[in-house]
C-alpha cells in the first residue's frame, strides 16, 4: 500500500512537472488550441488544476516586477515530497 503511495505522489509531481513546462510553451508560443501540446496541457491541467485551486485560495501568487509568480507547485511538490520522506518511500 506505500508503494502505491509513494508511485502516485511521484506520477502527480511529474504530471505537474509537465504541466508548468507545457502551460509556458502554449502561452509564449501562443500555439493553437488543436495542436498536441495544447491538448496534453488541458489534460494535465484538469489533473492538477483542482489541487492547485485549493492551495491558491489561501497562498496569492507573489508580485515580482510586472509578473505573478504562483507559489502554489511548489508547495504542493514540497508537501509531497515530505509525505514521501514520512511514510518511507
């Protein structure tokens, strides 16, 4: 049952690997929504959009210059890693 555990929460942080680096080559590369890298982005956002969403209502993103910097990856990947580091992965 760890195992199963510690494969899920490493499958979610790629899966959300992914979907950070895909979010900025749809948006800087401003590809159309029926290109492939369009369509594995949505995929994975609808994956990891409702967690995101959670830790956004209570963690802002942060202003940096004219940007928005989104701390909320981070402390997700930081929580699971320390779930992973707890039950022994």
């Amino acid at each position: 049952m760890i195992q199963i555990v510690c494969y899920a929460a490493t499958a979610y942080i790629g899966i959300m690997l992914v979907s950070i680096i895909l979010s900025y080559v749809v948006m800087i590369g401003q590809l159309p929504s029926d290109h492939v890298a369009s369509r594995i982005w949505r995929l994975f956002s609808r994956l990891v959009d409702p967690v995101l969403a959670r830790i956004r209502m209570v963690v802002k993103p942060v202003r940096i210059g004219s940007a928005m910097l989104d701390l909320s990856p981070i402390i997700v990947i930081i929580a699971l890693n320390i779930l992973q580091a707890v039950i022994g992965c």
